[in-house]
C-alpha cells in the first residue's frame, strides 16, 4: 500500500486516535447506528497488566452528546 493511499491515512489516523485515547473502535458494516469497540486501561502495580472493558452503543437511540457520554462515563468509573 502507498503512504498516501486514503487506506493507508485512515489506519494511521485510526491507530493515532487509539494511542491518545485507548478507545479501540470495531465498525460493523451492516448496522451504521451501532458503535461498538474496546477500551483498554493499563494498570500499574508491581508489574503492568491491562484490562479491556468492551462496550456497544445504538445510536439511533442516543444524541452524539450522549453517545460520547457513555463511552467517557465507562472510562471514569474504570479507573
């Protein structure tokens, strides 16, 4: 693939937005309203382990204001 293939920007936009924020999204072509995906959360102690809480959204039900509260309210009460 080249470096400037829309393929090859949209994988290193994807994995610079999962680095930032740990939000791995999963797309699910056949249902355009549900956003669906992983969050990863790194936990430090005597040794480094990583939890990964999976979570689903039907966004027809919810604004995009709500949609993005749940994801943050999953992460606030994780940590």
């Amino acid at each position: 693939i080249g470096f400037s293939t829309p393929l090859y920007l949209c994988r290193k936009k994807l994995s610079m937005y999962a680095c930032v924020t740990k939000v791995i999204p999963e797309a699910d072509v056949n249902d355009p309203f549900k956003i669906s995906g992983c969050i990863l959360f790194f936990h430090f102690s005597s040794s480094l382990y990583i939890t990964i809480e999976k979570f689903q959204l039907e966004t027809n039900e919810m604004s995009a204001y709500e949609s993005c509260n749940s994801i943050w309210s999953i992460i606030i009460n994780k940590q």
